[in-house]
C-alpha cells in the first residue's frame, strides 16, 4: 500500500508540474473537477445523465485548457521539451487525447444511421431520448477509454503502474477541486502563469 500510495503522488506530482503552468488551464480544470464530482453523485441515479454532464462539460472543459491554454514551447522549470513530455506521458497525451476526442466526436453518427445502435436500444423517440442514448454510449466509450490505457499501461510497464494509472484519473476530480480551487481568483488578479508551481519545481 506505501508504493502504491507514493507512486500515486508521483504520478499526480508528474501530472501537475508537466502540465499545468497556465492558471487558465488550472481554472477550467476546477470547473471540470467541480462537474465531475457532481457527475459522480448522478451516476447512482442517472448514468446517461452524469455521462452528459462528464462529457459536455467536465471534459470539454478539462481538454480545452491542455489544447488550447497551456504552453507547449520548451519548459525551462521541467528543463524539458514539449516532445519529451509527450513521450513519456503515462495516460492520454495530446495526441491520444484527440483521437480520443474525434471518437467521442464520430459517436453519435453510428446512433443517427441505425437508432436501436444493432438492437442495443429501443429507436429513441424525438431528441431527449436521442440524448439519453447518446450519454450511454458515452458512457461505454469513457470505461472503454480507461480500460484500454491501463491495458496498454501493464503491456509497457507493468500492473501496479496500470492500476495506479487508472486510480488516479478517478480521482483526478477531488484532488484537482482542492488543488486548483484558487485558480479562478488568481485568474481575476491578473495572473496568468503558476508562479507557485515555478518555485516548487526548482525546489
């Protein structure tokens, strides 16, 4: 339980410092960690709606601050390029992440064309049926997403850095909540860079 809990912190540690320097970034990932708590507490009664609210919000949120907000030159405080934190990117880097995303994107056509999805569900009857069907595959897409890496995580690695992987990303959402919770008002102060995160990194 020691190693799991310490590389759990690496990897968290790992995660924050390669790829959080923009406070934009830090404030939309309070906002997607905000969602997916949210999310979680729906999923006991509504999975195609906590499946919305994860994918709509929490997730467009979160990947529109790693494509579009944080700097991607070469990181002085990491003393690492842009390339060599892609290599080594245990979970879904950017290039995983929009091949993820233009899936996610492309699901709901199989949907249109055949609305029972090869019998999986009833022909849905107008637009908020659509949707709900649409939040289930989601769903499915998002549990085949984590099974997926932390498969490939066992082959390159090995079990624990695979399991600990997937640990992490489910419970990204509360530590990213406390982590990133003053992300906002420093926004609204006009910074734009963690300083913080600059300063730790050196130490």
């Amino acid at each position: 339980m020691t190693a799991f809990l310490a590389s759990l912190r690496e990897q968290r540690w790992d995660d924050h410092r390669y790829y959080h320097h923009s406070l934009v970034n830090q404030a939309l990932h309070f906002v997607s960690a905000t969602t997916f708590l949210c999310a979680y507490v729906v999923l006991f009664v509504d999975p195609a709606l906590a499946s919305l609210l994860g994918w709509l919000v929490a997730m467009t949120t979160r990947q529109s601050g790693h494509f579009f907000f944080e700097p991607k030159g070469y990181d002085h405080v990491n003393d690492a390029s842009h390339d060599h934190k892609e290599k080594i990117k245990l979970g879904y880097n950017l290039f995983r992440k929009w091949v993820l995303v233009g899936i996610w994107a492309a699901t709901p056509i199989p949907l249109l064309i055949d609305p029972t999805l090869f019998g999986l569900f009833t022909a849905h009857d107008g637009f908020v049926q659509f949707a709900r069907h649409l939040g289930l595959v989601w769903l499915g897409l998002a549990v085949a997403g984590l099974l997926f890496r932390m498969v490939q995580l066992f082959v390159q690695y090995d079990v624990p850095t695979g399991v600990t992987w997937v640990t992490k990303i489910l419970t990204d959402p509360f530590s990213d909540f406390w982590l990133y919770r003053k992300a906002p008002l420093r926004l609204l102060r006009g910074e734009t860079i963690d300083a913080r995160l600059v300063e730790a990194a050196r130490h």
